[in-house]
C-alpha cells in the first residue's frame, strides 16, 4: 500500500513538472532597436477558448476599439494564424498556390513596423514610431487603422507565384491574401477580440508605409483590437 502512495505522488510530481514546463512563455516587449536580430515570438497556443464554429457565428467587422494595446501572445497568435508554419515541410495556415507563398505580413503597432518571418515565428523590425496616422492617411482616413492597436498588413509579390503559374499568378496571389485575412479575422474572435477586413487604400502609400521590398503589392489591411462599447 505504501509502495502504492509513493508510485502516485511520484507520477503526481512527475505530471506537475511536466505541466510547469508546458506553460506558455512569458509576456515580452517587442524588439524596438534598430540592428537588432529577427526576434522570436512566443510559441502560438494549440487551443483556444471557443470552436471554430463560434468563431465563424461570432465575426462581425469591428472598426472601433479601445487604446488598449494588444499582448506580444496575442500579435503572435494573430500573425501565426495569418502564415504560420503548421508542419516540418514549411506549409502554413493559410493555403498557397503550388506552395509558393507570396504573402508577406506586416505587423504595424503604435511602437513601429515589424515584418513576420514564417519560418522562425519571428519579427523582424522595419522601423520604429507611430506610423497609424499615415496608415490610416493611407487608407482614406479610416478610423479602424488610426486607433486599432495592431494593423496586419498583408502584401504580395506576385512574381514567386508567377513562376509556376504564369498569368493566373495575379489572380491566386489576391484569393491568398483573403485566405490569410480571414484566418486574422477568425483568430481574433477566438482571441475576444475585434477586426475588420480594409481593401480601401492607396496601394502605393501603404507601401511606403511599410517600407515594402520592390515587387511587393499592398493587398490587405486588417485593424485589430479590443473592441469600445
Ligand atoms: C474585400 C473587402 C474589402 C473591404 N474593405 C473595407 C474597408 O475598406 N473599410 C471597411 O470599413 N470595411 C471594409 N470591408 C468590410 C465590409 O464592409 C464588411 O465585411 C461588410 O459590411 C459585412 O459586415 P461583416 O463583416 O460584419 O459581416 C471590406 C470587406 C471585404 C470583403
């Protein structure tokens, strides 16, 4: 019997480790140094709080939203969702044509512009400061991308896609990004939080907003938050 008792608080310290090691990392700050690496955000969760199916009841286009700043957690789950890498091959969340991923993903906040790396579920900085206000300036001065405390921006460089598929590229390039857009919209509901897809923009000022690489075309945006009522 005691043999028993010892087995079970042994197996009951073993589960406790096990689960201490299983916690998600802790909140951190994003990189807002120039010269600094690409820095890895947190792992994203396996699970959420609701299935896919209330996600999918519950979206609605949110487009105001309190000055609340949003986790470095949840800008990671967010981006993830939009093209993270789910298997050891480099496939993503979203599906690509031919797996040539196009997209890149911007992740604008009131500290800057950082560029999602795939790979490493990483960000890497464009540059630091407030740039909403001309995003927003951008996007015929919508208010969503002024006050949202993450703007995903979504661009595309439709010559990796144009070298399988020729001229239909364009067209496969466009239907990604609302691949990717609406997993930011539905990750958002299974995060409580509030987004809306914004196609109305002038393509070349988002561009420069986000100091965008030759060849890429400014797409998406989709203002993210918690949202006011
Ligand atoms: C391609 C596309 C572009 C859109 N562009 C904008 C936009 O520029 N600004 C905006 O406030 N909403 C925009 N929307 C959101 C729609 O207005 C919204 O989806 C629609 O009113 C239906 O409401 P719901 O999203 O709450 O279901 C866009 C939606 C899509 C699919």
């Amino acid at each position: 019997m005691r043999v028993l008792a010892a087995a079970v608080a042994a197996l009951a310290v073993i589960i406790l480790v096990v689960m201490s090691q299983a916690r998600p990392l802790p909140d951190r700050p994003l990189p807002t140094a120039h010269g600094e690496g690409p820095v890895a955000l947190p792992s994203p969760a396996p699970a959420g709080a609701i299935s896919l199916e209330e996600a999918l009841a519950r979206r609605r286009s949110v487009r105001a939203f309190t000055p609340r700043a949003l986790s470095t957690n949840e800008v990671g789950q967010l981006l993830w969702a939009a093209q993270g890498v789910t298997d050891s091959r480099g496939h993503r969340t979203a599906p690509s044509a031919g797996a040539t991923y196009p997209l890149e993903v911007y992740a604008v906040t009131p500290e800057g512009v950082w560029r999602y790396l795939p790979a490493g579920h990483a960000l890497a900085i464009v540059r630091t400061g407030d740039v909403r206000p001309d995003l927003a300036a951008a996007a015929l001065g919508q208010g969503a991308v002024a006050s949202a405390p993450l703007v995903v921006v979504i661009n595309g460089v439709v010559t990796r896609t144009a070298a399988r598929y020729g001229s239909r590229a364009e067209r496969y390039v466009w239907l990604e990004a609302g691949h990717a857009a609406q997993n930011v919209l539905l990750e958002a509901v299974a995060l409580d939080l509030g987004a809306v897809p914004i196609g109305a923009f002038d393509d070349d000022a988002v561009r420069a907003v986000v100091g965008a690489s030759a060849g890429e075309d400014a797409l998406y945006l989709v203002p993210v938050g918690h949202p006011a009522q």
